[in-house]
C-alpha cells in the first residue's frame, strides 16, 4: 500500500523523556522504500549528551523504529518496569497482553511456557505513554485454559535479560 502523511522522528532519553520531534513528510509509492530525510548526527547533541539518548519513529500504519547512537551494552538504559494486564478476545481461543511501561524497555518480548500458540510479535520496543496489546492465538489441539496462560505469562526486556546474565555470571564465579 502506498503511505502518505506524516512520520516523526523524537529524540528519548533512556530515562523516558522526549527531548524533541521532528515531523517528515511521507509520501511513498506502494512496494519502495523512500529516504524520507538526512540529519546531521551532531544535531542530537554532543557525542556525550547522545550517549543518553535514542531516536524513535513512528508513522501511521507502519511499524515503529528505532536507532541507537551506540550499542546497548554501552548504554545506560533505565530500569523498566513494564505493567501488564490480560483479557480474552473472541471466543476464547485468543488472548491479549497489553503492556505498558514507565521507561523505555527494549527488545520486549512475552513467553507463556508450556502453552502452545503463537504471538501477534516477538520483539518489540515499548515507550512510556504508548501501551502496546499483542494477541496469543492458542493452537487448536492446545488444552490451556486462560488462567493457565496467565500464571506462566512472562514478559522480559533487553535490560532485565543483562542483568540476569550478570547476576548468573556472578553466582558461577
């Protein structure tokens, strides 16, 4: 499909702050890709004032990016605490997982260990402000109940998931 409107561009910090936004015209014939604009990377700020922050995309009917000035492991991403909240769609064979955050979490991802079914995505990032509701669709053999499925429901991010490493790299030594 084609897209016209209009994208933004917003600069985060990773304790959760919109420092700014640039709008971008769109206007992208169906099946292309189009450079929608160029930015200095000195307009994000001093090389350490971008050790702080994020740029984030986001456009109507497209999925939502973002771009890091440096890798994660040279962050300082902040301690998430993602909200989650559970409901069953339809007839019972689809549930939904909205998510929320306080600060940004990255490489989101949900798991119901055991229970057999696929999620609407896998890996995502979460803003604060921008709940994100993904759908799991049971497989039909699947006997799980709904109160199955929340019990082993478990959310993780990129920051917990270092974290634990360095806590089971601690426990080994």
């Amino acid at each position: 499909e084609p897209l016209t409107g209009e994208a933004k561009l917003e600069t985060w910090t990773f304790d959760g702050k919109v420092l700014g936004t640039k709008p971008l015209a769109m206007d992208v014939p169906a099946r292309t890709s189009k450079l929608l604009s160029r930015f200095p990377v000195a307009s994000f700020g001093t090389a350490e004032e971008r050790r702080g922050r994020f740029l984030a995309v986001t456009a109507e009917g497209c999925p939502d990016n973002d771009w890091q000035f440096q890798y994660y492991r040279e962050s300082d991403l902040a301690k998430a605490r993602i909200d989650v909240k559970t409901e069953v769609e339809g007839e019972g064979e689809r549930w939904k997982v909205t998510l929320s955050t306080d600060k940004p979490a990255f490489f989101v991802w949900v798991d119901a260990p055991g229970v057999k079914g696929v999620f609407s995505d896998d890996s995502f990032t979460l803003l604060p402000g921008r709940p994100k509701t993904v759908t799991f669709t049971k497989r039909p053999s699947e006997k799980a109940t709904f109160a199955d499925f929340k019990r082993v429901l478990e959310v993780m991010h990129l920051r917990e998931s270092s974290a634990n490493l360095t806590r089971e790299s601690a426990k080994n030594q």
